[in-house]
C-alpha cells in the first residue's frame, strides 16, 4: 500500500509530526511566539492574493494558498498545529470529523473564545481515527472565503491495497469574483426568499451571486484544471472532500466506475458506482484501476449550473468528449445512502432511546430551525455518558441539508441497513433518517447544517452531557 500525496502544492505545507512529548500544554500560547515551537505546523489566517488558475483574488487564507496546506499524521500520533491570526477579525480552526477533546474543537462559544487579532492558539491533540478529514474556519463565513485544507490521518497498518493517492477538495468560489459570501448571506436574509423556482438545490433563499460561483477542484477552476498524472493499471485511492458553503457535489470519473472504500473517514463494505453525490462536509474515498488515457475528474453542482473538473491521465493526449458528455447521465448509476453498510457492526452497542431532530423552515424562507428553534435559544440534545442514542432526523423542509455533529460518529441506518459509520449525513427534502450515536465523549458539540447559509440562518443545536 502506497501513501503517496500527489499534490505538489500540498507538500508545500510541511508539516512535521511531534516526536513522544508535546512541548506545549494544549491550548497554551507560548510567550516568544512561533520560532520557540519547533517540530509544529504553523498556520497563519491573513488576507492573501491566491491564484485560482486563471484568476487572482483578494481573500483570507492559510498562507497563501486556497486549499490551506495538508496537516497529515498517523493514527495515534499528534497533530500540533499554531494558529497565527493576522486577519482583521478573530477565527479558530475546526478539525472536522475528529474526536478530540473539545478544548480543541474550535467551535467558538462553545468549547473556546475565538483568537483575537494578532494573537495565536496552539491546538495540540493525538489523532484517533484513521481516514479522510478536513479543517476550516468556524466563525461565520470565513471557510466559504477560503479558510479550510484538507487533513488526512493515515493508517499505520493500511489495509486497503492501492498504488496510489490523490486528495480532491471541492469548492464553490465567490470571493472577490461575484461578491463575498457575507454579502451573499446579507441578500439572503433581506430578501422574501420563498420562490422556488429562484432556489440552488442547497439553499433556501435568493442570492444571484450563489446560483453562478466558480467551482473549484483543489483550488483551480474548470478552465485550468488539477492534472492527476499516473500511469494507467495503477490502483489509485481518491479522498473526495467537499469544502464548499452550499453546494452538493454529483462526481464521476469519464471512463470508470469507482469502489466507494470509506465514508467520512470509515471504511464501508465496497461498493461499486458510476457517480455519487457528496453533500457538504462529507468525505468519500473511493479507489480505482485505471485505464490507458486522460480522463475528466467531474463534480457536479448539483441543482445548479457548473462543474469543478480535474483531469486524470495515464498517457499524453486529451479528454475525449465522449466521457465529457456521458457524465451528465450518471445519474442512474448514483450511490445511495441505502447501498452503503458498515464494514462490521461492533462498534455500537443498541440504541436504548430515541429523540426527534425535526427540520424546519420559517416562513420567511431564511430561518431554518431544529425542533422549531435557531440558534439563539438552540434545540439541546441531553445525553447520558456512554450511551447509544438514535437522532431521527425529520427533514419537513424543501432542502437537502448535511446536518454535522462535532466529536462523535454515528452509525447511519437507513431501512434497517447496518449503515455506515459518519459524521455528516446529507439529509433529502422530506427524507427521515436515523443516526445511532454512541455518547463516548463528554463536552457541550455543535450539532448543525453544514450548508453554512443556512448555518449562519439559524440551523445550529447542541449534544450535550447531562
Ligand atoms: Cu465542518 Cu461545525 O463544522
Ligand atoms: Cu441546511
């Protein structure tokens, strides 16, 4: 098994792993600043001229790319990462899909203030699960602006055979090209919304600039795509991660069918696809033998007009138009959550109870609620340390919503399936859906719609202990 990262821009972000000892107490800002903290990444907030192909823009970032630059560790070893904000405005980072103390969480207001102007925070925490992860900004709009990167923890004792691997981060860009997300979420919250006709498949309002973004597949638009060069026969694994604020992402390779290998991180029991559908916040590895050629790496926006592109290619030549065309069909062939099962069931004792998370819509069009509130007065979900509870998640409203919990998994079942292990389920208009959760890790979480319009609009509860 291979662990070979193939972004070039990635491997720019060096990360070097802690030896045993961690030099720093977790959350503790050392006094001489960054150059005392040898052996941690250092990651620096600030406004950034990033090239997104084609285009330049003025926008926030981690350094001075859009993805941020790769943190990847082993299972089991420690992630230590100093945040420097040099924004004009605080942030933290969020490290989506891991179970870690919440004092690490960067969820502000909830487990930590967020860090002010000029100062610095030190995340410090061992990484528990193997798998495909990413970390981004949780004040506000600040990940739609261009604050996220991609977060692998590889596996010591891999299982999976395959040659090789390539990271794909999907984006939808408005920053400096159509306006920015907050003033996306200003015409969204001042307009009388509810015109169907008018809506993205993921949103729940009218904001021209969010019906036309530019979509990005690791940062380049359509018109300048990522080349994924290998050589064909190879078995490669892709990590799909969506990074974007309000699009779901239909993929598909021109030429293959791909084996879904792991959600959010987890292995599944393998399962073959022409395309699937990854909701915001999700992950999917699938992995693939590929064939002599070039090959249009494609992700939909689903509900929408666009596509972020990618090329993979095994020989010189172009993208035969063929596979351009086909993608749009395969839709037929698409995963459902209903085809995904665990790869074994132990990891969860049974449910002993149940409580209903049910999603709604204020009449407004712009307030979308859990049990009838916002995020003001949120709904809060009690639970019992160590217990299995099961969420039936009731989706009342006319949107996809990919509702996230922060430090837990669940196990999704659908019709009775033995589901898959996740932490972001992309919830169907008027869909119901059960997430067994297993209580296994004290703190206040967030628990919220990972489409960060409807986010900032309210959609955001609590699972707490007790
Ligand atoms: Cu990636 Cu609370 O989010
Ligand atoms: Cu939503």
């Amino acid at each position: 098994a291979g662990s070979l990262i193939s972004r070039r821009a990635f491997l720019t972000g060096v990360f070097a792993a802690l030896g045993a000892t961690a030099p720093l107490a977790p959350g503790r800002t050392a006094a001489g600043g960054a150059a005392e903290w040898p052996g941690a990444m250092v990651l620096r907030a600030r406004p950034a001229t990033v090239s997104l192909g084609r285009r330049t823009v003025s926008t926030w970032a981690y350094g001075d790319t859009v993805p941020g630059p790769l943190v990847q560790v082993a299972a089991g070893e420690t992630v230590a990462v100093r945040l420097v904000n040099e924004l004009p405005a605080p942030t933290t980072v969020h490290w989506h899909g891991i179970r870690i103390d919440p004092r690490m969480d960067g969820a502000p207001g909830f487990s930590q203030a967020p860090t002010r102007p000029g100062g610095t925070f030190d995340y410090v925490f061992t990484a528990p699960d193997p798998g495909t992860y990413f970390y981004h900004s949780h004040v506000g709009m600040q990940s739609d602006r261009g604050l996220y990167g991609p977060l692998i923890i590889t596996d010591p004792d891999e299982p999976l055979d395959y040659d090789e691997e390539f990271t794909v981060v999907l984006d939808d860009w408005l920053d400096g090209i159509r306006g920015t997300p907050d003033a996306a979420l200003r015409r969204l919250n001042s307009s009388t919304g509810h015109d169907d006709t008018l809506r993205s498949a993921a949103l729940g309002g009218v904001a021209a600039e969010l019906r036309h973004p530019v979509y990005l597949l690791n940062g380049r638009g359509p018109d300048t795509p990522e080349t994924f060069a290998t050589r064909s026969g190879r078995r490669v694994r892709f990590r799909v991660i969506n990074a974007a604020a309000d699009t779901p992402f239909r993929v598909a390779l021109g030429g293959h069918r791909m084996t879904i290998t792991h959600t959010d991180g987890f292995p599944c029991a393998p399962v073959t696809v022409d395309t699937f559908i990854i909701g915001m916040g999700e992950r999917y590895d699938f992995v693939v033998r590929l064939d002599w050629g070039a090959f249009p790496l494609v992700a939909v926006a689903e509900g929408k007009r666009g596509r972020a592109y990618g090329v993979v290619r095994t020989s010189a030549g172009a993208v035969s138009p063929l596979w351009q065309a086909k993608v749009p069909e395969l839709q037929r062939q698409m995963l459902k959550y209903q085809d995904l099962n665990a790869e074994s069931d132990d990891h969860l004792p049974r449910p002993t109870r149940s409580v209903t998370v049910t999603i709604g819509m204020r009449p407004s069009g712009n307030e979308w609620t859990l049990n009838g509130r916002l995020a003001d007065d949120p709904m809060r979900v009690r639970v019992e340390p160590d217990e299995t509870i099961r969420l039936i998640l009731d989706n009342r409203s006319p949107m996809w919503h990919p509702m996230h919990l922060h430090g837990h998994t669940f196990q999704l079942r659908v019709a009775g399936s033995r589901g898959p292990r996740k932490d972001t389920v992309n919830i169907k208009p008027r869909e119901r859906l059960h997430l067994d959760v297993l209580a296994d890790n004290p703190g206040e979480w967030m628990f919220h719609c990972h489409n960060l319009y409807h986010q900032e609009q309210g959609m955001m509860g609590t699972l707490g202990y007790g």
